[in-house]
C-alpha cells in the first residue's frame, strides 16, 4: 500500500520535481549540504528502507522519481509501527530518549503530532503497557483530576497506515518534515519497553509532587500513615 499526495513544496535543490529523477543520486548529492541539518535528511538508504514498508516497493520510489517534493502515506505493521503524540511531549520524549536512553529511531512531524517510529509489534503491546501503569484519559474510577492532563498515546500498527513527509524538502517548509530522518536500510528502532520508559519519565517530570497530575493513583484515604522522619 502506498499513496502519494499532491504538494506543490519546493525542493531544497532548488529546481521543481522532474519526470524520470534519479532519486538515489538526488539523495546522495544532497548529503553534503547544510550539515547543520543533516540529521532531518533522508539519505538514500533510508529511501530504500522506507520503500520497503510498501507492498510494491518499486512502484512506491518510482512515485518518488516522479515528485520527490510530496508527501506519502506507507502502511505500519511490517517495517515500522508508530507512536503519535503530541509535539511538545513528543519533544520531551525525544530529549529523554536521547540524553538518558538509547535514542530514537526516525522521527517526523504532522499537523502539530509527533510520529516516533518503532519496531513492529509496539503498536500492539504499548497501550497495555501503559493501562499498566495508570495511563489513562481522566475518565476511569473519577480519577480525572489526577490524570486528565496527560496526552493520550496513539499507537499505529498493522492495518493502519501514516503520512510521511517528503524526502527532499526543506526543515522550514510547511506540512509535514523529518525531525530525525532515516538514513541506513536497517535502522534501530525502539520497542514499546523503551517507549513506555520514556512516556513514563515525561509524565513523572511534568506531574507536580503533591498535586496536579500522577500518573500513578492517588493514596488511599482511609489508610493508615506513620511518620518516619523522627526515626533514628
């Protein structure tokens, strides 16, 4: 399955998409622009690997030849799941990810979402994970004042599919970009325990210590407290 959708974005090269493109080449001269950016390019092997989520691979990068400017939808489940959050926790999980985890796999933005790529299969085991550990919408138990806050999860897998931005646009053009592209045919992707740590610390750090969010529940009011700070 693979769609492509009209886009009249300008391509970083400079010049408007041609008929017959070799997208590799196009790809592999743009590696040595703007290094500062580098990381939200996609290289030519990660082309390849994207493709490769597409029943008719060919057909998805001769699309790509010929309007290499547009976005794409690809379907998850075989080569990717996917993580959708909104852009501001989505950034918080990618500095957690990055400066305490193991990092991320390829990231992009959408229509103010954030798409975190994952290792199939995690669109399956991540939202029980995180019934598992309270993550809710507020509504459950009328615990809504302790958990409303918090950002709900969506978790693409098989069956569903996912716009992916172009490969030759611009950081600074509108619509849909790469935050971390991809860039090898084989990349790393994190599975739903790394996903579900990282959510979990987001939601830690934002919650505050005494009231406002948890994502934990509340202590139990008829139980029984002792003080232990005046032990010895």
């Amino acid at each position: 399955m693979s769609a492509w959708l009209k886009d009249e974005t300008t391509l970083r090269t400079g010049a408007a998409p041609r008929q017959g493109v070799d997208i590799f080449t196009l790809l592999r001269d743009r590696t040595d622009d703007r290094a500062d950016d580098r990381a939200a390019q996609v290289t030519a092997s990660g082309a390849a690997w994207l493709a490769g989520a597409s029943a008719y691979p060919r057909s998805t990068l001769s699309q790509w030849e010929a309007r290499p400017g547009s976005p794409g939808v690809l379907p998850c489940g075989s080569s990717f799941d996917v993580v959708n959050v909104p852009a501001l926790f989505g950034r918080r999980m990618l500095e957690r990810l990055w400066a305490e985890g193991p990092g991320s796999g390829p990231v992009a933005t959408h229509r103010g979402r954030m798409l975190l790529f994952a290792a199939p299969g995690t669109a399956q085991r991540l939202p029980s994970l995180l019934a598992w550990e309270e993550w809710g919408t507020g509504t459950a138990g009328g615990r809504g004042d302790q958990r409303g806050a918090l950002p709900p999860v969506l978790c693409h897998g098989t069956g569903d599919a996912v716009t992916v931005p172009p490969l030759t646009c611009g950081a600074s053009t509108g619509g849909p970009r790469w935050v971390v592209a991809p860039d090898t045919r084989n990349p790393w992707l994190p599975g739903p325990d790394v996903l579900l740590w990282a959510c979990v610390r987001v939601g830690r750090s934002e919650a505050p210590s005494t009231t406002g969010n948890s994502i934990f529940p509340p202590a139990d009011p008829g139980a029984n407290v002792y003080d232990v700070t005046r032990r010895r």
